[in-house]
C-alpha cells in the first residue's frame, strides 16, 4: 500500500480498521481549506478535545472552534456519534 494515503482512498485500499481515529475523522470533515487538510482539522480535534468517546459529550461550539470545522461539520460530526447511538440502543434492545 502506498504511503501518504488520502485517508479516503486508504479506507478503501485497506479497510476501516487499517484507519487511525484521526483518519475516520477526517472522512467525515470531507476537506480543509486553503493551507491545511481534513487530517489537520482531525488532529486539531483530538489534540483539543482527546479521544473519540470524550468528543462525543462536548457541546456543538467546542468543535466548531476548531480551524476548519465551523457549524456544519460539527454538525456532521454530532450526527455520526448520534447515528452510533442510535446503532448501540437498538442492539442492546433488540438481542
């Protein structure tokens, strides 16, 4: 596999598992901006906030504040958490 994967094309090549959470993070993002990619944006997340668990209790504005992010991919980022949860209520209700 060729190093320096975009994270999108190395989810493809490799699979999800081979994705580092900043990658998985990235995807969601979509891109940057001018000067820094949606993998920076990721990084700066996490470097803020931490894991992925903890990024889900924070409120909209936290994330917004990062460069890059703004309103919409916060939202986009509460809406995949919010998916996960949904996932997670219906298995434990469900088996």
């Amino acid at each position: 596999m060729e190093p320096n994967l975009k994270p999108g094309r190395k989810f493809i090549e490799a699979g999800a598992a081979a994705c580092s959470d900043a990658e998985i993070l990235a995807i969601l993002i979509g891109s940057g901006g001018p000067g820094y990619s949606a993998l920076d944006c990721a990084n700066s997340i996490l470097d803020k906030i931490g894991t992925l668990p903890s990024l889900m209790d924070k409120p909209l504005q936290d994330l917004a504040e990062v460069r890059g992010i703004g309103a919409v991919r916060a939202i986009r980022i509460a809406a995949a958490f919010e998916l996960v949860c949904r996932i997670v209520k219906y298995l434990e209700t469900n088996e």
